[in-house]
C-alpha cells in the first residue's frame, strides 16, 4: 500500500457528476461523474515565449483571445460527454419494497485516434453496465469499456467509429516537459454543460494525492482552471492544443485548486488498455514516513534522509521479506525501531512519493531489493511485490487526522 497514504490519511472523491432516475435516498447513500472518415487531428499552434534573459518584460493578457476561439473550435468536436449507468445492488437494504432505481453518472472524455478509443478517468465507468457517449454535435453512441486502471484512475473506452462522420482526435503532448506557468484550458461537461472551456495556468507540477483505492497518485499537475463535476475524464490542453492531463480532482473545500493525471501516465499504459487488460499495481505493504531531521532527532536515528518504516501490514510483501516496523506509542506517535529505507534497487530514496513512483514502473511479481538501515547496519533485503490489494481494511491501518481533502465526486453530486 501507498506509505504516505497511512501517515497522511487523503479523503478522495471523484469530481464526477451522479444523477439518478428518482430521488430514493438511500441509493444515494450506499453508491460511491454516418460513414467512416480518417480522423482529424488538428496540428499544433506555434507558441513564441519571450527569452528568459530578457531585461524588459512587457506586461501582457493571459491569452489571446482569438487564438483561443479558434483552439477551442478545433478542439471541442474530439471531447465527449460520457453517461454511464450502474444497477443497484439487489443486496441493497430496502425495507419498503420499491423498486431500485439506476445510478446515472456523468462525466467527460475524449477521443485520441481514428479508430474511436477515448480516454477518461475510471470513476467515470467504474461499475458500469452501460456507456453512452454524446459527441458536441449532440449525436450519442453506446461505448464498450476496454482497459482500466483503478489505481491511477484511468479508462479506456471505444465506440464505433465506422458511425462517426468527420471523426476528430485530439493529439497527446509531452507532460514531462510542463512548467508552472503555463497555459491551461480544461474542456468538458461540468454539471452536463457540455462544450464548456475555462483557462488557466499550470499552478505546480509533480503533486501527489491519494486515489480513490487509497494508493498515492505521483506526478500530479495542478491548475487554477476551473473544474467542476463532470469535467471528470476530460483533457487538459497546452497553448498548442495538445493534451496534457485529464482532468481529475479538485481540493474539497478550496477555490481554484484543481488536479489532473499527467497524460504521459495514461501513453505508458495505452498498449496494455487497448488490448483490454486490468492493470494492477504493485504493492510492498507498509506503512512509512520521510525522514527529515527533525524525525531523526525524535527517534534517534543516524540517518536525515530515507523513508521511515512505521507499520508492516500483515501478510503483505513487506512481512515476507522480514521488513520491521516501529509501531505507535501510546500518543499515536510513531515509536523508534523501525527499518529506514534508503534506496531501491540502488535508486536512492528521500521521500515516499520516490518509492511509489518506482513502483509505478513494475508488475505484480517483479522482484526488487530494497537497501536497509537496520540499527547500524546496511543490510539489502529482496522483495517480491504483490498485486495492490482491491480493499484494504482499516483493522491493519492506523488511522490519522485528514491534512487534506479532495474532492474526484461522487459525493459531488446532482440530481437530473
């Protein structure tokens, strides 16, 4: 499991649109956003930048405008507003003997190739038993979910694209090369305001923030482009028209404070969702905190850099390898004792957004080793990573104060 999701418990919800067919209350409660043609993509604008070593720097609007009406114009035929329907369990408590409705949500994606795949967040169609995709002309086609995975919070869907006349798509940027600063539009469908655009910059690069599956999303871009619910699943554009992230969360309770998934996450994932698979992450199985030096006087330790071991879930990889927590005293305070990672497979560690990242980068099954500091000795322990449990429980998980809050939905919800 994700080692700072424990120390730092995220309360995440999916920025993602649910309605229902009537308005039985208890649903709510127990529920969690024509012929072929080659398709378009429209090439990217040249954007000039003044030289960093410039002496006199003008002041200038955030956009052009005309600039932007015609990135828009270009851009909105490739994004979809997505309604998915999941039915109600018949497990459901329903004392009254009414018929259960059907939970519709709503949320938005877009189309990246000529034969009808579009990219969405997975919480957008997590669970559903149908998809149906509306294209900005108001034409709609049912959809079959591809790929997903739940642990990064993407999807992969398709509709048939012999249906889809003049079929648009829009092309994937780079996010790796992203800087704060830059320009940001977010298209989408927020509240089923289909077509809808806002603009903003890139406020910070490399976040990180706890999934829906308590596991920590890396690489996070933050924006102050307004997103809503139902924009849930919808791109993230550059100055260029190209994608960059896919728009995700925002922070509950803040203002312009929105977060996307970096699109090169969804490319490296793109060949294992076309062909359909569920993809799992791997899973060490601890709970742990970045050393600093304040931690190190605390606990005594020799070390002012690496990740502090604090708990080892039972069962999990960790355990089998022999990793040692340190526990809780009595305060909830982690104790001393524990094992202090300072690198894997030879990658120095600092902080636990590095090892998840590593991790990122692996299977269920791979093997890694994990340099220790046992007391004071270095020690290398070999470790087998599992599959990243569907639940974890919270028998196995201490339970600290929320430092954040974020808002994915469905908690953010409307009715229709």
């Amino acid at each position: 499991m994700s080692l700072n999701n424990l120390v730092n418990t995220i309360k995440i919800n999916r920025i993602f649109t649910i309605s229902i067919a009537s308005v039985f209350i208890i649903a709510v409660l127990l529920l969690s956003g024509c012929s072929p043609t080659t398709a378009k993509i429209f090439q990217p604008q040249t954007v000039n930048l003044p030289s960093s070593g410039s002496a006199n720097i003008q002041a200038t609007s955030l956009y052009d405008e005309s600039s932007t009406v015609a990135l828009y114009e270009r851009a909105i035929p490739a994004v979809v507003e997505i309604e998915s329907i999941v039915e109600i369990s018949t497990k459901l408590l329903n004392p009254f003997g009414f018929e259960l409705p059907k939970q519709k949500g709503q949320g938005s994606g877009f189309i990246i190739d000529d034969q009808g795949h579009i990219l969405t967040n997975n919480h957008v169609v997590d669970k559903a038993t149908s998809v149906k995709v509306r294209l900005n002309d108001g034409n709609q086609f049912e959809a079959k979910v591809l790929g997903t995975d739940r642990n990064n919070d993407i999807a992969l869907i398709q509709v048939d694209a012999s249906k889809i006349a003049n079929l648009t798509a829009l092309p994937l940027g780079d996010s790796d090369q992203l800087k704060p600063g830059q320009m940001a539009i977010a298209l989408g469908s927020p509240f089923g305001l289909q077509g809808s655009i806002t603009v903003g910059i890139v406020s910070g690069v490399g976040r990180s923030i706890t999934g829906a599956t308590e596991r920590q999303m890396t690489n996070i871009i933050q924006t102050d482009a307004a997103i809503n619910p139902g924009n849930s699943g919808g791109p993230l554009l550059n100055s260029r028209g190209e994608v960059v992230g896919i728009n995700t969360a925002i922070e509950y309770d803040a203002n312009s404070v929105g977060f996307c998934i970096p699109i090169n996450t969804a490319k490296a994932l793109l060949p294992q969702l076309v062909k359909g698979e569920k993809i799992k992450s791997a899973w060490l199985g601890i709970e742990g905190m970045p050393i600093d030096q304040e931690v190190a006087k605390r606990l005594n330790l020799t070390l002012e850099k690496g990740v502090y071991v604090i708990t080892v879930i039972p069962s999990s990889p960790a355990e089998k390898a022999g990793l040692k927590g340190s526990g809780r005293d009595q305060q909830n305070v982690p104790a001393g004792g524990g094992d202090m990672i300072l690198a894997v497979d030879e990658k120095p560690v600092s902080k636990v957004q590095d090892l998840i990242a590593y991790f990122n980068t692996k299977k269920p099954g791979d093997k890694v080793t994990l340099l220790i500091q046992r007391g004071n000795e270095k020690i290398s322990v070999p470790v087998e990573l599992g599959e990243w449990p569907e639940k974890l429980t919270t028998s196995t998980i201490p339970q600290m104060p929320d430092d954040n809050e974020f808002d994915f939905g469905p908690f953010k919800f409307r009715w229709k």
